[in-house]
C-alpha cells in the first residue's frame, strides 16, 4: 500500500516508509495493510488470517463478490478484519454495497466496525460529489435551537478567524510557511512547546500569555494562526505522547477560556481538530458542510457547543498541496481564494483510498 504525492507528480511511496511510519509513538514498518493488522496486534491477528478485497475482486466481482467474500468468513466473521484495497470513489462504492447487502443477509453476527478517510463515509451514506464550499457557505449562522446554558464567550469577531496548527509532520510544517509567506496580515503566535512540556507554573503562563495575544489580535479583526514550535520533542519515555497531551490541553484551554469567538476555526492535526472539537468547543453534533479544498471538510457546530453555528475547518496533518492552508485562510478570511497557484499540484491531487473492516 502506497501514500502518494500531492504535488502532482504520481509518485507512489511505500507506506512503511514515510515520515508518518517513523512516529515514535504511533510509528509502524508494514507497507502492506494485513501486515499492518499483524504488527499492531503484536501477531494476535496473521497477516494471513486479514481477508483481503482485492482491487480485480472488486471491478470485476461487484458487489456481489464482496457480499460473497464477507459471507465466507468463520464464525459469521467474529472478530475478523477485512482490509478493503480501493483507489477510486468508484472502487467504494463498490465495497460499500457489499457490505451493506451482507449485512443486511444477515451474514456477520455482529454487522461491520469501520476504520477509514472520508471516501468510505461519503459512499456508504450515498453522499454525492459536489464541488468546493464558498465563501458565502463558510458563513457563520444563527442556530435558533441553540443552548443557552451552554458557556460561550460574550464577543464574536465579525471577519477575524483563528488558525491552530498542533501537526508537526512535514507538511503541516511547509503548509504553515507558506501561510506565513502569502498571507502577512495573518496574525502569528507560536506556543513553545518546551515551556509546555514542564507542565506547572510554565504551562499555566505559557497558556495565558498566547490567549492573550490570540484575543488582542481578534478585537482588532485581525486573523491569527496559532503553532507550536516546530522543534519536536519526543524523548519523555512515552514516544512523546505525555509532551503531546500537556501542548494538546493547553490548546483545549486556549479555545475554552477565550473571552471572544473568532468568525471561523481552523485545526490542522488529527488529534489537534478532534480535541479542539470534542474538548475545547464541546461539540457532539455536528453537520459536515463539505470540503474547502480536496480532503479537508468543513463542519458546522451544533446547537450543544460553545460557539453554535461555527464554520469549523478539519484539517488533517497529513493532506492537501503546499499552499491549502492558506487559500483556507484566505478564503474564510473574505479575501476569496485570489492566491497564485503554485502549480498543478494544488489541483492534481491523486485521490487514493485504502480503508480497513473490523467485523
């Protein structure tokens, strides 16, 4: 199984062999999904025992064959894996009606547990394509039904957004210098991440001073980016997982006690735009708008959150061309995605889909 460039090229790379495999605390070696599945079961799950749909299994099968396949499993595919190889939205669409139809025969005892990126979600729920989110759409709205109970900050930003970018891999790195090249009126504030990591007086002032900095900048309706260093610490015992949760609640404090909203929300990192969510807006319903570029959705808050109605931008580490993040900024500041094209990787992303099926 491959990663494949975003910049137009069609180079392919090995899995095992990216910057991502090299993580110390979610690091892995397997290239190939089943073997994935052995080395992060520690060998409890073969690699031989992964059913794997293949790519000729799905074009020239169908749905059927999928369907076929997922009936064949012992025991009603109890605590089976399946490993679904695709590399078009046609390919899972394909596996997604196979697995609906055997789920439905009444063939897995206990229905199908999914691991996957949005191309799965949007074949299984029948969603169609439809092209990139405007600016008008990106508007914050009112939710009548919103909580009232619910703690909010007392001013809103009419135009100024705020930008958080706890991802520290490669791409998220280069994304951000060139947002800090192509769009000066962006407003910076670098968390330190070592002063962080001590945890204690550190953390609390630490925390304090980048809120402060964050609210002056929103009152003068200026958008602002919020990073952390982009030294990356890693050596506290745990493959860098303690120093990542205390940088992680810093910003969920950050976002929780800030006195103004800001008109939009941009998280880039996995696990930055889950805890931002989740912790930091208290967010539990939410409905996907679509994308405002290729693989990054947009959300709007529900009416439970603390700021309802919000354009909230999940931005994963590991996706979009060199430039994405700041046409984002640029586009959801107002000022329209008037930046120059780099080149044709911004539009010639290699749309690649892999996805794993816990039965």
């Amino acid at each position: 199984h491959y990663v494949a460039a975003a910049d137009g090229s069609g180079k392919l790379t090995p899995a095992g062999e990216t910057e991502f495999a090299r993580d110390r605390a979610f690091g892995y070696k397997a290239s190939h999904l089943p073997s994935w599945v052995e080395e992060k079961t520690g060998g409890r799950i073969r690699a031989a025992d992964v059913c794997s749909l293949t790519l000729d299994l799905i074009r020239n099968g169908g749905p059927g064959a999928v369907q076929a396949a997922l009936a064949a499993l012992p025991a009603g595919g109890a605590n089976a894996v399946i490993v679904a190889n695709a590399l078009t939205p046609a390919d899972m669409a394909i596996v997604s009606l196979g697995c609906m139809q055997a789920e439905r025969a009444g063939a897995l005892v206990h229905g199908l547990l999914y691991r996957s990126a949005g191309a799965l979600v949007a074949a299984r729920a029948a969603i169609p394509s439809r092209p990139l989110l405007t600016a008008p759409e990106l508007k914050r709205t009112a939710i009548p039904e919103a909580d009232s109970a619910v703690e909010t900050a007392t001013e809103t930003a009419a135009e100024a957004g705020l930008i958080v970018v706890g991802s520290y891999v490669g791409k998220s790195t280069e994304q951000l210098a060139v947002l800090h090249e192509r769009c000066p009126w962006v407003g910076v504030v670098e968390l330190n991440v070592r002063q962080l990591a001590e945890g204690g007086e550190a953390w609390s002032s630490e925390e304090a001073r980048a809120r402060g900095e964050v609210e002056a900048a929103l009152r003068r309706e200026q958008s602002v980016v919020v990073h952390t260093s982009r030294e990356v610490l890693q050596d506290d015992g745990q493959g860098g997982l303690l120093i990542g949760d205390r940088v992680n609640r810093a910003i969920i404090k950050l976002i929780q006690s800030l006195s103004i909203f800001p008109a939009f929300l941009v998280a880039k990192g996995g696990i930055t735009s889950n805890d931002v969510a989740v912790e930091g807006l208290g967010v539990r319903r939410a409905d996907v708008l679509g994308c405002v570029r290729p693989g990054v959705p947009v959300w709007r808050c529900g009416p439970e959150s603390r700021a309802p109605g919000l354009a909230y931008v999940v931005f994963p580490g590991n996706v979009g061309a060199r430039d994405d993040l700041a046409r984002v900024a640029s586009l959801m500041s107002g000022r329209g995605d008037a930046l120059p094209s780099a080149t044709a990787e911004t539009d010639a992303t290699q749309d690649v889909c892999a996805a794993s099926i816990v039965g």
